[in-house]
C-alpha cells in the first residue's frame, strides 16, 4: 500500500517539475534574447556614429586640402604668368587674380583626391608613415616647393634640360628629406605623368600654351613640378589623417 502511495506521489509531482523547469527555460531564454537586442541596437548605434565621425572627418580633411590647392594654384600660378612662363588668351587675363578661373578649383580637387590617397595607401600597404611627421617639417616641405617652383622661372641656364635635371634633383631631394616612402614615390611618379598627359591635352586644344617648348608642347621641368607638389599635398593629407598630433622625429 505505502508502495502505490509513493508511486502516486511522485507521479503527481513530475509535471509540475516538468511545468516549473519549462517556464524557468522560456524565461531564461527571453531573457537571453533581449540582452542580445539591446547589444545588437548598442552596436549598430555606435557603429553608425563611427561611420558618420569618419565621413565628417574625411569631409573636413578635403575641404583644407581642397584650400590648400586652391591657394598654391593661385600664387604658383601667378608667378608663371609674370615671368611670362605660361600664356593665356586675351580675354582670360582679365579675370580674377589674371589667372583662367578653372585652374584653382581643378587643383585644388587634385589636392584633395591626392591627398586623401597617400594615408589610404599607407593603410592598405600596411606601411604607416612615421617619418618626420610633425607640422613643422610639412610647412618646410610647402617652403621647399615652392621655392622649386620659383627656381623653375628663375633660374637661367643655356639650355632646358640642364634647367629639367636640376629641377628633377631637387624634386627628389624633397621627397628624399620629407618623405622616403615607397607610397610616396609611386604617387608622385603617377601624379606626374597623369598631370604632365593633361597638360598636354590642353595644350595641344589651345587652352592655354607654354613659352620654348621642349617636351612635346610643355616644358621639360614640368613633371618634376607636379611630382614634387604630389611629395607635398601628400605629407599635408598624412598630417591631416592625424589629427594633428605631434610625432617625435623618426629619421
């Protein structure tokens, strides 16, 4: 008798365990799948702010770069047409700065394009520039290219090409002093050759032309001038990528 009692008891107790245990696993699991919503929502939260930090930061970063080209265009510029370097017609002297209009806004989207691309580059080389970056050396290296650039309207020599290898030694001390990387050097030779082909182009349709060509329609100095201003909006786009936090000398 005490048998088929104990039998009736356990067999009355085992579905309510069984109830208890399931309602306890449904809870738990509830649970578990809120706490993975709110990190999930956490998450995708913070990653959107990242995602619009960096665009606001990249955003900014073309917009000085973009200032940067637009203000080394105008006064680079300048000094060539005085030194009567470059010719433009009539009528485009008249505007601003006596310069053609499309040129600032033309350079200085180049700078911006360029100078996004040298820390990108970098990155994906997985070779962080770490060579003298500090904004003292980037302003020596805008002092040193523009000084190159005066030197090519300046200096006299009796032919171009010795005027073209002494702009071409002076272009590859720039980047040697300021630069060094191999990113470096292959966007400034890339730089070259595309703007010196788009120069060309405009020369050869008339838009504007050059005094003693010697290369084709341009002059033979011209690709060290752009490689040497690739070198230079390179190292502003590096600085930029920063954030402005100053580095200790790596030389």
């Amino acid at each position: 008798m005490s048998r088929l009692e104990n039998h009736c008891w356990s067999c009355s107790c085992s579905p309510k365990a069984e109830i208890k245990h399931s309602s306890g696993a449904k809870w738990f699991a509830s649970r578990a799948e809120e706490m993975m919503s709110i990190i999930t929502t956490v998450l995708s939260s913070a990653y959107g702010s990242l995602h619009d930090v960096r665009t606001a930061n990249l955003i900014r970063r073309g917009l000085v770069l973009f200032t940067v080209g637009v203000f080394l265009a105008l006064v680079l510029n300048l000094l060539q047409i005085q030194r009567n370097v470059t010719l433009f017609p009539e009528e485009v002297m008249a505007t601003l700065f006596s310069s053609a209009w499309w040129i600032p806004p033309c350079c200085g989207t180049g700078a911006a394009v360029i100078g996004l691309l040298y820390p990108c580059l970098d990155s994906h080389l997985g070779e962080p520039h770490k060579f003298k970056r500090e904004w003292a050396s980037v302003m020596r290296c805008i002092a040193v290219f523009v000084g190159i650039n005066h030197a090519s309207v300046k200096l006299d020599f009796d032919n171009n090409v010795q005027l073209s290898l002494t702009l071409a030694a002076l272009s590859l001390g720039l980047w040697w002093t300021f630069d060094r990387s191999r990113s470096g050097f292959g966007l400034g030779i890339t730089t070259a050759f595309l703007a010196t082909v788009i120069t060309q182009l405009l020369v050869y349709n008339g838009v504007y032309q050059y005094t003693s060509p010697d290369f084709l329609y341009v002059r033979s100095w011209l690709p060290c001038i752009f490689f040497s201003g690739g070198v230079t909006v390179g190292n502003i786009g590096r600085q930029l990528a920063m954030g402005g936090i100053e580095k200790p000398h790596m030389d």
